[in-house]
C-alpha cells in the first residue's frame, strides 16, 4: 500500500531527501512544499550568479522530480495557507528541509543602521527573491566592509568588485546589473575576526579574486606574523597562504579600478554613523587556545575603518516554524538522526529533519545529501516497522483545496513554464536565464494556458 511522505522545503536537502525515498523500491508517494512558486532554494537564490557550475546540481533535482511519484506544490506557506496539524494528518511522514533563512546577528551597536545590511539580504536581492527585490544599497561610499570570512563573505565581495562585463555572461538579475554598474565602491574590506589560518572560506573562492579583471586582491603579511600560529596549523593552510602571499606580493602588481583588502584580528566593535553607516570600530584582537582551536580575544586596540555599506556575513541562522520544536540557541529544529525529538528528546512522531534546519548551516550542497539521505532512510525504517500511518483521502481533501485556493499551488508543469521563460528571456541576452523575480508574474505565468 503507497505511503505518502510531506517534504517542507525545495532546496537540496528537500530534493536529496526525495531522491532516496523514491529510490527506495518502495510505494512511495512524497509531495514537495515550497512557499514559492519556483523551486530550488538556496541554488536559485543563495548560490552566486558567476557560479553556474554549482547552479548546474538542478539537473539532478529536475531528474527526481520527474519521477512519477513525485509532486511540487508550489506557492504554498506551511503555517500560513496548511498547517501543520493538517499536514501531519494528510501524510505518513513530514520531513522539514526549510534551510536556514535568517542570518546570525553580530549584537553590536549600530547593527540596525541604514547602510549596514546581512549579506543575506544583498544575496536575496541580486539573486532575484521576490520579498528582496525591491530592496536598495547605497553605492555611492568608495568603501564598502564585509564582516565575517566565509564563502558568502566572498561570495558578496566578488559580486561588489567585478565589472559589469564580467557579471553580464552570469544569471544574475537585471535590477542588480543595472545598480552595481553604478557603484562608487572602489575598495571592499572583508574582515576576519579571526586570522588567515582559521578562514572559513575555501581556497578556490579566493584564488578567484586573484582572476577578476580589474580587481588588485591586497593582503598584509603582518597580520598572519601577528597570529603566532604553529608549524602543524602553517602546513594544514598552507595552500592558502600561498595564495594570500601572492596578493601580498604580485609578480606584476595591477593598477586595478577595485581593492578588494584582506584583513584579519578585527573583531567589530561597533557601526558609528549620523544617519547611515560611516563607519565600522573594530577591536584588535589576539588569538588565544590549542592550535586549530583558536580563538578571537579583542584588545584594547581599536581600528576604524570608514564604510558607506557594510555587509554582515556571520552565517545564516534556521527560522522556527509554529507547532515544531526549535533551539533557539543553534537556531535549529532539534532531531537525532533526523527524527525531530521534542522537549524531553523523545522523537515527535512521523517529524522528521534534514539539512540545514536540521544541522545547522554549514557545508557545501553536498553535504546536504549525506545529511538528507540519512533522515530518508530513518523515515523508511521507521515505515518498514509498521510505525508510520495512512489516511490518502486527506491528503487528497488537502491538494484538492489548495489547488482551488486563491492563491492557487504552483504544479511542476507551472514551475516548467516560468523555467522557459526565464531561459527565453536571458536568451535574449547572452544568460543563461533571466529571472521572474514577482510572485504575481511567476503565477501569471505558471497558470498561463
Ligand atoms: P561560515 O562559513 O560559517 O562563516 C561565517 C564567518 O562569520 C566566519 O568567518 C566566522 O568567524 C564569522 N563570524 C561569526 N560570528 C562573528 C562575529 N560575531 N564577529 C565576526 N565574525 C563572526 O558562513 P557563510 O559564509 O554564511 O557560509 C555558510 C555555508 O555555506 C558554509 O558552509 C559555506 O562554505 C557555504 N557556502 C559555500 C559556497 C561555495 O561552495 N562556493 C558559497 C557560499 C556559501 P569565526 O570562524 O571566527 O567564527
């Protein structure tokens, strides 16, 4: 007899969820929930436009979903237009894979200022999220500081120091184009609080900044003297400063219309400005604790660094979602092996887990597949113990209601239609697409006949 599984979320961990549920051999029918009416989460609004290569994943994605037993109901909000206790109801299994969303805030004064945005948001917006297309960043500042050294603090840095050239060929959104041609951004800071050896970022993300066109990569060699690292944490990164030395000293040093600086030991203090960001007070810091352990200890020393726009890129942070289970603190939905477990750690029946939400937001879109495979097969153990129920009439009552709904879900053959005609569009212009970014355009033209 089919049993029916809910998956909360279109990202990969949704998707890599599906795939080993459906490949499970057996009688499965899992329905995919995406509050958009497009699919793909973080690859489509989080992964950087220059970086079709990983965007290239939802080939894999677009084979699961074309499984017959596999459906997207899209442009639907769990908790808004179904709840929860519906879902439960309708379905033998629900595994939430709704990533991490918000971003982690520094808790420093002057965070709120205009001017001072999550990277997160600037993400969102040059990637085309309908609830951040219409925000605005001030460009007009010749310095701009990114705080924090991970992928997405380089991932913001490239996108601010490319040429407009260079960002034409990518699938980044029209709107951004057309801004950051504009810019007045002439030198990016991304400040790590930590040192060069305890980056996050990888190393292929910063050999990059040593290719753009018309971008000098500065770094000081200062600040990894200052860091008093041992042989073993020297030979682990060595590769890395290799690349950093060279930015230190070019074989041909460029005369290049952008700076993008790398610096370290900064740990921010404060964002200081009248009406807007001007400026960011950071406290030196040193470095304290066993080698690959280390960490950031701020000093009486400060620095300032002026900014017109500053970018806070300490990392996402999970969204709680109403009737489930949350730590507040790891900004996660508690779970053990992706059976979300309640107050007491006892597993909430047929709730499962996977991704970020479940993990907390670190690695690359890989690691999602591990991580979601893993609550797939702990939901097929627990359906081959019998533990798992069945009711299809609701789950039909359910798709049949919002599928009348006026809002109305979004079905694959909608989300195929938006798909066309976004690579149409970008056609037009040498892009590999050019993204709907309105809700109320991406459902004229899902249920266009
Ligand atoms: P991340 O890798 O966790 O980096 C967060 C950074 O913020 C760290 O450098 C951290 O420093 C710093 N930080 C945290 N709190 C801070 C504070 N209060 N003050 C100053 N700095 C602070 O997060 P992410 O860059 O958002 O990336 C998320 C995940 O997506 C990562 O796994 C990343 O690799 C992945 N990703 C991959 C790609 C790619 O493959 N191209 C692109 C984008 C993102 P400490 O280390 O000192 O805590």
């Amino acid at each position: 007899m089919t049993k029916f599984i809910a998956i909360i979320g279109s990202g990969p961990a949704g998707f890599y969820a599906a795939e080993t549920l459906l490949n499970s051999g057996e009688q499965l029918q899992v329905d995919m929930y995406e509050r958009l009416p497009v699919p793909f989460g973080l690859v489509r609004h989080g992964v950087a436009p220059d970086h079709q290569k990983l965007k290239s994943v939802t080939a894999v994605f677009e084979t699961i979903a074309a499984h017959p037993n596999f459906r997207f109901v899209g442009n639907v909000t769990v908790g808004k237009d179904v709840t929860f206790k519906e879902l439960g109801a309708a379905y033998d299994a629900v595994i939430i894979a709704t990533g991490a969303i918000s971003d982690r805030k520094l808790g420093i004064p002057g965070e709120d200022l205009p001017g001072s945005v999550s990277a997160t948001e600037f993400v969102s917006w040059y990637n085309g999220h309908p609830e951040f297309r219409n925000q605005t960043f001030d460009l007009s500042h010749p310095c701009a500081v990114v705080i924090g050294n991970g992928n997405v603090a380089l991932d913001v840095s490239r996108i601010l120091a490319k040429t407009p050239a260079e960002l034409a060929s990518s699938d980044i959104c029209d709107h951004a184009l057309t801004t950051l041609a504009t810019s007045q951004v002439t030198d990016i800071i991304v400040v790590g609080r930590r040192g060069p050896l305890q980056a996050s970022f990888s190393l292929r993300e910063l050999r990059e900044f040593g290719t753009l066109s018309d971008v000098e990569p500065v770094f000081d060699p200062a600040e990894l003297d200052a860091t008093d690292a041992s042989a073993e944490e020297l030979k682990a990164a060595s590769r890395m400063l290799g690349i950093l030395k060279e930015f230190a000293h070019p074989d041909a040093p460029r005369q290049a219309a952008r700076r993008v600086h790398f610096r370290f030991l900064l740990s921010p203090l404060r964002i200081v400005g009248k009406d807007s960001a001007e400026c960011v007070v950071f406290s030196r810091c040193r470095l304290e604790g066993l080698a690959f352990n280390r960490r950031a200890v701020p000093t009486e020393n400060q620095n300032a660094i002026d900014a017109g726009l500053v970018l806070r890129s300490v990392g996402y942070r999970g969204h709680p979602l109403s009737g489930v289970p949350f730590d507040d603190v790891a900004g996660v939905i508690p779970s053990q092996q992706g059976r979300v477990t309640g107050p007491e750690g006892r597993p909430v029946p047929r709730l499962y887990a996977a991704g970020w939400i479940r993990r907390g937001p670190s690695g690359v879109i890989g690691t999602n597949r591990e991580c979601a495979t893993e609550t797939a097969e702990v939901v097929l153990a627990d359906l081959r113990a019998g533990s798992l129920f069945l009711s299809p009439e609701l789950r039909l009552q359910l798709l049949s209601r919002l599928d009348a709904s006026k809002a109305g879900a979004v079905d694959l053959a909608g989300w195929h239609r938006i798909d066309q005609m976004e690579r149409k569009a970008g056609e037009a212009c040498s892009k590999p697409r050019e993204k709907i970014t309105s809700v109320a355009e991406m459902l004229s033209v899902a249920t266009a006949p």
